[in-house]
C-alpha cells in the first residue's frame, strides 16, 4: 500500500497521487453540499439556513483535529521516506487512539455548548429549531467522523490516495440516497440531511477497517495494538497542534463573520451559507494539492531531498492557479447560474452574487496560500503555518470585514467578501519571506531526520 514519492517525476507522481485526493476531498465537500441543496429542493431558505449554521459548527469539530491528522499523515510519511516501519505502525496506533479519545470527549462538549453557540452564531429566529435539530443528530456521528478521516490520513502518509477514495466514494452515494429518501418522501427536513449523513459515514468507517484486516495492513486493528506510544504521541500532537489551533481559530473567524452576516437576516445568511458550499468546490484542487504536497514533501524531507519538496510546491501552485481560475471566471461571468444550483431565488439570489463576485478573488489567492502551507507543514513547520494564518485572519481579515461592511453601504455583503482575498495577499508575502529564510528546514535538522548539509 506504500508509494515511494520520493523518486521519478515531481509532475507525474503529483498528478497521480493529487488526483484521487481531489476527488475524496469532492465527495466530502458533496456531503454537505447535497445536505443544502436537498434541503433547499424540499423546503425553504429557513432551511437552508439550518443546515448551513450546523455545517458550521461541524466545521469547529472537524477544526479540532484536522491538525492531529495532517500531523500524523506528515510524520508517517516522514518515517516512509526515512524506510522507519516499526515506527510507521507505532504512530497508526497513537493517531487512532487519540482520535477515539477526541471523539467522546468532542461529542459530550459539544452536546453542552449547543445552546450557547447557537446563540453566538446570532442564528435567525425561523431557523432555530431546524439548527438544533441538525446539529444534535450530527454531534452523534462525531465518532465516526473522525475514524474515517483518521484511516484515511495514515493511508495518504503512506502515500496512497485511491482507497480514501474508494471508500468515501461509498458513503457519497449512500449519503445522497439517505437525503433524498429523508428529506423529501419522509419529510424529515434538517435532521433527517444530518441522519442521513452520519450513517453514511459509520457505513464507510467500517467497510474500511473491514478491507484493511482483510489486506494484511501494517496496522492489525486489535484492541491491544491501540495505544498512546508517548513518542510517537507527542510528535504528533507537536505537528498537529499548531495546525489544529489554526484551523479552530480560523473557523471561529468564520463564526464571527457568520455572524456579522445572520444579523442582516435570513436571505443574507442563506445566500452566504450557499456561496460557502461553492467556494469550498472552488477552493478543492487547491485543498486536494496542499494535502499531496504535504505528503510528497514530507516523504522527501524524510528522505534528505530537500531542494525536490520544494519543486513539488512549485508544480502545485501552477496546478492550482489554472483550476482556480475556471471557477472565477465562471462566478464573475454567471454567479446567478451558481446560485440556482442550490434553488436559491430573488433575494437570496441578489445577496449571493454580492458576495460571490468579492470573495471569488480568493480563489486565486488561495492556489499559492494552500500550496505552501502544504509545503511547510510537509517540513514540520506548523507553527508557522499557524502564524501566519492567524495574522492574516485576526489582523487582516476580520477588522476588515466590519470596515468594508460600512464602506459599501449599499452592498454590504460585497465589502464582507472582499475581506478574504486581501487577508490571503497579506499571508502569501509573509509566506514567501519565510521561504527565503531557510527556516523550514530546522525542524527536520533538530530531529536528526534531516542532515545540516
């Protein structure tokens, strides 16, 4: 199951290992895609709202421990490139470990916090109900949430990006199934998108633990093979806290603005809920090259190739640039079109196409900011990947989001969108800076993986 990224061409072993991570990293965005849509087919912009709040409070949950897996994807693939098995299996247990534990600690909290975060999100009065029902039946599948995404992360550090695909591929199909039959003959509404997909996901978790045993995988899945290696354990949590925190307090900027944007009502916080499910299409080949550079990157640090990681960031920025582009054109030339894929009308609509054409810009900002952080944290530098996005979200973005707000009066969700490709300006000139430091290769230096030379 193991792929050797470390030899051969950076263009052809990107393409082949970035291609099926695009395409896992689709079918994700799918589910709560088709969540929005369905419910939008079926009932009305309350709804849609609905599902939109409680996508993003998954999305803090998913922030929590995106960092936990990006820090064991790069550790592994730094131990494949470096030919370390026992230490390959050592680090499957802990991640896996430390994911269960997450999982039921984050399921209690954040049953708790439910009332209160609605309250923080200013949710709309017409969409209460529906966002506390969603986000209930949601926080139940935590577990399982977290199991897929943590196999799938061991998997891509090994450097094997096809069988994440296969198996969310599953559950896509089965959540889409699950949301039509809930949300329209049934008439479940909101609940019955966040039912729908959480079984899809517990389906998924275990066809892949299933298939793994069956394949004499590294990892045996025993009850005794899953423990905290406090090595391995601690290496990861210093890989991925920093990612973690960033991306925890990345979404919480999201929740601010979220909320900046609820208050100027339903058909605002509809049309921005829907421009956000785009946006995250739009924004895949650049999350699906980060997530390859991260791996390819790693396994040649590993390796002691450092000058070939830092080609492999260079062939995904172009990559990227190229997708991006597609989808600003289309927003700038037809963002109505956009819209009406989700059933979105009149005022909705209006507001959508306000936001879109500002915030679009940030889909050619995003081919550089996601592609070398990709790249840093291929080199265990999370800290400043977390540096740097915190900067430009807390010191750029945000202030910006309320003073664009009063300066485009009549267009308010505009000055909000524009807030985000100004942000990420300010993140790729601190990112580049650091680049020509040489800094990113100390940490590989200090852990004896990397020589000095």
């Amino acid at each position: 199951m193991q792929r050797n990224l470390t030899e051969g061409s950076i263009r052809k072993n990107l393409i082949i290992f970035a291609l099926p991570f695009l395409a896992a990293n689709f079918l994700q965005a799918l589910y709560g895609t088709v969540d929005v849509a369905v419910v939008g087919w079926f009932t009305d912009a309350s709804g849609i709202s609905a599902v939109s709040i409680g996508s993003q409070i998954m999305m803090i949950i998913n922030s929590l421990v995106v960092g936990v897996t990006l820090g064991g994807t790069i550790l592994i693939a730094q131990y494949v490139g470096a030919r370390m098995e026992g230490d390959i299996r050592e680090t499957i247990g802990s991640m896996l470990t430390l994911f269960i534990i997450a999982g039921l600690v984050l399921t209690a909290v954040m049953f708790a916090m439910l009332e209160p975060i609605l309250g923080w999100l200013q949710t709309p009065p017409e969409a209460l109900d529906q966002a506390r029902q969603y986000s209930q039946v949601a926080f139940c599948g935590i577990l399982f949430t977290l199991m897929y995404n943590g196999i799938s992360a061991v998997l891509r550090g090994m450097g094997d990006s096809t069988r994440p695909l296969i198996f969310i591929a599953v559950a896509c199909i089965l959540n889409i199934v699950l949301d039509l039959l809930f949300v329209g003959p049934l008439g479940m509404g909101a609940w019955g998108a966040a039912l729908a997909t959480i079984l899809s996901q517990a389906v998924s978790m275990v066809l892949s633990i299933i298939y793994l045993k069956r394949r004499d995988f590294l990892f045996d899945f025993k009850l005794k093979s899953f423990r905290l290696h406090r090595g391995k354990t601690l290496r990861i949590l210093k890989l991925g806290l920093p990612i973690s925190l960033q991306e925890s307090m990345v979404n919480l900027s999201f929740l601010i603005i979220s909320a900046a944007v609820n208050a100027l009502g339903v058909a605002a916080s509809a049309a921005v809920g829907i421009a956000g499910k785009f946006d995250g299409f739009a924004m895949l080949p650049a999350t699906a090259l980060s997530g390859a550079i991260s791996s390819m990157a790693a396994q040649n640090m590993g390796a002691g190739q450092p000058e070939r990681a830092r080609k492999t960031m260079y062939t995904g920025i172009a990559f990227s640039l190229a997708a991006a582009s597609v989808f600003f054109l289309w927003v700038q030339l037809a963002p109505e079109s956009v819209m009406g894929l989700f059933g979105a009308e009149g005022d909705v609509t209006a507001a959508g196409v306000q936001y879109m054409r500002a915030f679009s810009l940030d889909f050619l900002m995003v081919a550089f900011v996601f592609c070398m952080n990709g790249f840093f944290n291929g080199c265990g530098s999370t800290v400043f990947s977390m540096a740097n996005g915190l900067l430009s979200t807390f010191l750029v973005r945000i202030p910006l989001v309320f003073l664009l707000e009063s300066a485009f009066p009549a267009a308010p969700l505009f000055g909000i969108g524009l807030a985000a490709p100004i942000a990420s300006a300010v993140s790729i000139v601190v990112g580049l800076a650091y680049m020509r430091s040489n800094r990113w290769k100390r940490d590989l230096v200090q852990e004896g993986i990397l020589s000095k030379s």
